[in-house]
C-alpha cells in the first residue's frame, strides 16, 4: 500500500522504520513543524523528520492538518492509508476519510483503557501489571474507533515510563505493520471497543509531577516512575525545586512524617504517610543529577527537615 506516515516524538521512529522495511511505500511523512528544543531553545526538526530526511521521504510539516493546502496534497499522494503514531495533532474530519483504508493510530495502551496522551505514564501510575499496544481505525472521537490489532506488555516493578514505552514502541512497531498487512490482503477487520473499562489519560503537566509525600510509599514510587524521564519528578527543599529519579520505597523503614528526611545506613530517607521511601539520585536547580548521599552530605541536612514544603514552586 501506498502509505502517508504520521508521527513526531523518538519512540514513532520505530514504526517508520519498521514500514521502510515492509512491503508497504511510505510515500511522504507528516510531523510537527520545526520547534524550538533543549537548554539552547534551538530550533529543531523532529525525529520522525530527521528519519524521513535520511531516507529521502518529502515531510509535510504544516501549522495544522486542517489547511487547506494540506489536504489538496493529502488527495493528490492517493495514499491507501495513512498510520498514525503520537503525531500531536488532531486529524480533522474533512482528512479522515481520503485514504482508501483510513487512518489507522497505534495506541500505546490497551484500549479502552487509557485513552488519551499519556497512556504510559498513567498505567505505571495507577499501578497496572499489564499493559500493551492497539492499532485502531482513527474517528472524531477521543481514541474511540475500532480496534484492529493489540499486543501486551506486562509492567516490571521497577519500570518507568521511559522504560515501558521504548519497549511498546518496538512491539507497536510490528504491530501497525501486521495491521497494515492484515488490511491490504482483506484478512482483518475492526472490532469495536467495548463500552466497559474506559479510563482516560490526559497529558501530564509539570505540577502533575510535583511530589505528595502524603501519600503511602508504594504510590510515591509508582508516580515518580510515571513520570520519569519527561515531565520529571520533583519536590521542593528549602525553598527551591529538587528534581528526583525513581525512589525506592521500603518495606520497613523507621517511622517519619511525610516529606521528612533522615540520612543513615539505609541511605536519605523520605517519610510518606505509610512508610518510607529511599532517595536514590537528585538534582538541584542549576545542577546535574548525582547521587543522594552526596547531595545530603553538601546540603547539611538538619533534624527534622522536609521536603515538600509550601513556596518552592
């Protein structure tokens, strides 16, 4: 088939490059315009654009799929479909039904659960042992068409975000191009979700990554590793932001107030409101990441001192 690929973010690249490989033509690229990206703010193409570069695929990059100009050269390619993974746009009505197949989006979730943009990240959150990836016919509604392929993925206890979504975006990637096989030969056909076991999950924003050490241990340690690497977990400490990595939370750890400190044999200690978790790497404003040891060794820590306190935000 004749394909017009869309995708943005890294783990997309995956699935491009599994269609290069495929029987399939991917005849253009659809992606994000240039933004500006890093400490430098430099105005950068995206990875799914840069991959296109390489392999000499033309990328459309307009402000909108709305415009004008991109659905004329939307008819003009006469793709038979166009697959879909994490794009960042909405895909309007008046595109939906050009390619002869449709649009069809993997989803890294299985669906209906975690519909939205951040499937990942709020399945690790909500403490999920299974979780997977969906192709699906794309529709006006939220993440709502029929599903057309699904694989699972169960969740490591100690996996973040980062970890569970570069391992889907692998899997996904075989996935869309069974799926797009299965469409091709006529062999597959759309089932629709079921109407139980929706759950919606919406973008993460920074102050979504902010620390409740009210919280029990095990809930502490299962956002932090949501959202790690992006937004990023953080707390405040004298005033000021502290970035975590993934905490360890302990099975028996001595009693402490939520967000208080304590530095022993054990490592730095943070109290929850049921147990306690172990800091394992931290980075203050201005400062790489490094070890928690030494952080407290720098920062004197005084008895009695917390994290999480009012006006560090």
């Amino acid at each position: 088939m004749r394909l017009l690929f869309a995708g943005t973010p890294a783990p997309a690249v995956a699935s491009l490059e599994a269609l290069l490989g495929s029987a399939h033509e991917v005849v253009a690229v659809l992606t994000r315009p240039n933004a500006p990206a890093g400490r430098g703010r430099r105005t950068s193409r995206s990875p799914v654009a840069e991959r296109a570069d390489a392999a000499g695929i033309p990328v459309l990059q307009p402000r909108s799929p709305r415009e004008p100009e991109f659905l004329d050269t939307l008819r003009e390619l006469a793709v038979d479909c166009a697959p879909v993974v994490a794009y960042g746009a909405l895909v309007p009505p008046a595109a939906l039904d050009v390619p002869v197949h449709g649009w069809v989006n993997l989803h890294f979730s299985l669906l209906p659960a975690w519909r939205g943009a951040a499937p990942v990240q709020h399945a690790i959150m909500a403490g999920d042992e299974v979780t997977g990836a969906a192709t699906f016919q794309l529709e006006a509604g939220l993440d709502t068409g029929p599903v057309l392929g699904v694989v699972t993925e169960p969740i490591g206890p100690r996996d973040t975000a980062g970890d569970l979504l570069g391992r889907l975006a692998v899997s996904g990637a075989g996935l869309l191009v069974a799926t797009l096989d299965g469409l091709a030969d006529g062999s597959l056909r759309a089932e629709p979700q079921p109407v139980e076991g929706i759950s919606l999950a919406p973008r993460i924003q920074t102050e979504d990554a902010r620390v409740d050490w009210a919280l029990p241990a095990h809930v502490v340690d299962r956002r932090v590793r949501g959202v790690t690497p992006a937004p990023g977990a953080w707390t405040t400490f004298r005033g000021n932001r502290l970035r975590l990595a993934p905490v360890e939370p302990l099975p028996s750890a001595p009693a402490l107030e939520a967000g208080e400190l304590s530095v022993g044999a054990d490592g730095v200690l943070v109290g929850t409101a049921r147990g306690a978790v172990r800091l394992t790497e931290v980075q203050p404003a201005g400062r790489k990441m490094l070890p928690a040891a030494d952080w407290a060794r720098g920062a004197r820590l005084e008895p009695g001192e917390r994290l999480g306190e009012q006006g560090g935000a």
